[in-house]
C-alpha cells in the first residue's frame, strides 16, 4: 500500500561549529520542533553541516599547489589553492573546463569541484577558507543513527544529501553522498508487475531520490533548513551505507 | 520560510486504455480520493499512464528493422524490432553494450532504449507490444494544467515523471520528461547566503527533484499509483515546459 509522505523541516537549527556533536544539536532540535523519531522515520542532513561539526574548513592560506594543481587552475580559472584541493581531494579528474572540474572524489562520487563549496561559510575576506566533503559520509551518517535509534528505541535511517550537478541535463539535484540503516538501492528486478510478467530492470536509487526530496525542503541559498524528517517513505532496513549507488568503474559508459 | 511538504498518492487510480482521457481520470480520481486542487499544488504524472492514453503502443509484429538496428541488435542482445523502434525515436546514439542502448531521444532526454518500456503493458505473448514515450510530454502536460487549473481555479503546475538511469550512479531515478506551469530550473545563483556572500552557482532542477520525491511514493513494480499530488512545494510560476532541464550540447561534457 502506498501512503503519504511527508518531509517535515526542522525549523530553526542552530548555525554548525567545528566541534559540535551533531547527535546532540539533532537531538534538541527534534525537541524543540516536538517530534519524536518513529520507526520507518529517516532524517536527511545537508552535508554542509556534517562537515562543518567535522571541522572540514581548510584555510586557502595554508595551501600550497604544486604545478599540477597551478596548470589545471590556469586552464578552468580558477583559484589553484582550491583547485590544490581539489586534486588532493580526487582519485581521477574526469573532465575540465574554465569554471568547472569535474571528478571521481576519493569517495567514489563524480562531482563538480570535489564538492568544495566557498558558500555559506563565514566571510573572512583576508582569510578565507573552503570547506570540504565529510571524511567518511557513511561513517558519519551511521554513528548519528546509532545515536537517534537509541534514543527514541526506533528503527530509523539517516542520509547525508549533496547537491550534485549531473551529465546531460541542467541544475543539481540533491544526491546521497552517505547514509546508514537501509538499502540504497531498491531491487526490484523480478518483481511481479499489475500483469505479472517480470520486470526487466527496475533497481531504484531510493536514497537518491529521498536525498532529492529533501533538498525540495532544505532550499539552497540559505542555510536555515539543514536537517528534514522523512515520514511515510517504504526502505528496506540494512547494515549498509551509500557505496551500491556507485556504479562500478568497468560498468560505467560516462568517463 | 520552508513549510512541510506532502506527498499523496492518489489511491485506486483506474488503469489507463488508448483514447482515454486523461484530465476526466485525473478529475473522478481526486474527487474519490476526497482532494481538491489549491494554488502552489502539483501533480505528477508517470509517463506510462500518459503514454497508455495517448496509444503509443506498437505492435512489434508491425515493425521491419533495418540494417542499423540489426546489428546493432546483435551487438547489444536484443530484439531487433525493439532496436528499431528505438532508434526512430532517437537523434542519436551515446553508448551501447549488451542489453543497454543510450540514446538521445527526440524529445533531447538522455535515456537508456529511448524509454521505451515492456513492463506493465498488457500481456499478449503471441503478439507483443511495447510502449513509447508521450509524443511531446510538455505539450501533455501542458493540456493537464490548463483543464485542471480551469476545473479548481488554482494555480496548479503539472510534471510527468519517468525512472531514468543516470552516468556514474546505480539505480534509476524519477525525472521529469514534461513539465507545466512552473519554472523546471530554480536560478539561485547570486542569492545572497547566510553570511550574505553571493553563491557561485546553484541552478536546483526542481522539476527533477520534484519527479524523483514522486516515484518514492508511486512506487515501481506496480502501476497503484501512477498520480501524486505534491503540496507544499517551493516552485515559481511560468509558462514553460521542461526543456531548460536539457543540457545545451556543446556544454555537455559526458558525450
């Protein structure tokens, strides 16, 4: 049976600092919206705010690029401190033109810039930083469901949602970069259809498509919707995290 | 201000015959389902039921392959009509291997065999059909707002969704093929952020955001649900349809 879905904001989450315990700040926040996690609940955080409690700021003064990084910058015009990151960021730059670097991140996504973003970050213009993707989304995504399922006694699952730029069509759309507590990926290959002959393929990136969802929720240029409750959605539960949706380097057409 | 948003599933949505008319299915389903349409509503519409009315079925028996689409059959294991039938509704082709053809259909969508579907079509094994894409889906949906906006007086927008495969990730998600009444790409670029620093690009492709938080809840193996009314949603009027959602070619990198 299908139900509704609904995606509830947390309102008023509190600005992130390096340092922070996340589970904590999810905590209050639940409370003060007066919410309670159920099981079959899932929340979806904006990456942004892990990697900040994570302390993910890099200063740009205290990088150095070597000339990999200075040849790259020169031909996409950008700043080679950024692009210095970027590459040290990467496993594989798969395409480049000015404004954009486009590559595998060490953590096996194709993104824009190594998902390095010089937005919402605080202004010091005679100092600025960036700041980079968590360091393990999964990792992250998984130790704050540990924490939530605990105390509510709920069987939740947490995603960490990125916007992402993709091939072929305009804008981002919000993507999971880590998650915890369900399958990514719903296989429905086989699955009998209304007539009863098999599906050929249908395997759905439902954590993509819940990363989706709520960015709708979160918005983009302000910073004051990070964390959205996901009630009413069907995943499977699983000790798993987000690597399923990579696709496999061999079995990709798109490099 | 960011507000809850509600996905519902239009329940017991009646299976769809050539000729049908879509707009009076829309109108007696709402109506059973107990929902009127109100300003800022959406509704999403999954391509089959768009394509079930409109009659794009073929019947393979009817289609003589040519020469490209049988080696290209024979190249990708499958039935050479089926080829056919998608390279008539191609431009071109990006990439194939065994049991996958890209293509860019004629409509510009990036899409694996063209969309065109075997699953929940009506089993006649003597005598197979497949389905194809709505002729022109902005068109149709288009021709959706404008009877639905005129029956509830609301301003309404209308996406039709399809699962789609994506470059670099596993699992397909929703995306829309047409779109009505709204504006497919939010233009956040230069919105101020927190710290008022100007973002440096965030173009958000709603409609897809949008497309994809619909096939959560309509589900894949079963065609229960093919319509969901989405409320709450942030989206800007206009008279436009989905194309800005296509990357101009000579900007696509992953060709």
């Amino acid at each position: 049976m299908t139900t509704r879905l609904q995606l509830i904001p947390l309102q008023d989450f509190p600005l992130v600092e390096p340092g922070d315990k996340l589970d904590q700040l999810l905590l209050e926040s639940l409370q003060a919206n007066e919410l309670g996690l159920e099981d079959g609940d899932l929340l979806v955080l904006a990456q942004k705010i892990v990697s900040k409690a994570e302390g993910r700021y890099v200063r740009l003064a205290e990088v150095e690029p070597g000339p990999e990084a200075i040849a790259l910058a020169e031909a996409t015009d950008k700043d080679p401190r950024q692009v210095e990151l970027i590459l040290r960021e990467s496993r594989e730059v798969l395409r480049s033109r000015p404004g954009v670097i486009i590559v595998e991140h060490q953590l096996g996504y194709v993104h824009a810039n190594a998902g390095i973003d010089k937005s919402n970050i605080p202004r010091v213009d005679s100092d600025p930083s960036v700041l980079l993707l968590p360091k393990d989304s999964d990792r992250s995504a998984e130790a704050l469901r540990l924490a939530l399922a605990a105390a509510f006694g709920a069987e939740i699952a947490v995603i960490i949602n990125d916007s992402a730029g993709r091939a072929w069509r305009n804008g981002t759309v919000g993507m999971a970069i880590g998650s915890a507590g369900m399958e990514p990926l719903s296989n429905q290959i086989g699955d009998p259809d209304l007539f009863g002959r098999e599906l050929e393929v249908t395997e759905v990136a439902v954590a993509d498509e819940l990363a989706a969802a709520a960015s709708l929720v979160m918005g983009q240029a302000d910073e004051g919707c990070p964390v959205v409750l996901v009630r009413g959605a069907r995943w499977q539960p699983a000790q798993t995290g987000s690597r399923a949706l990579l696709r496999e380097r061999e079995l990709d057409m798109f490099r």
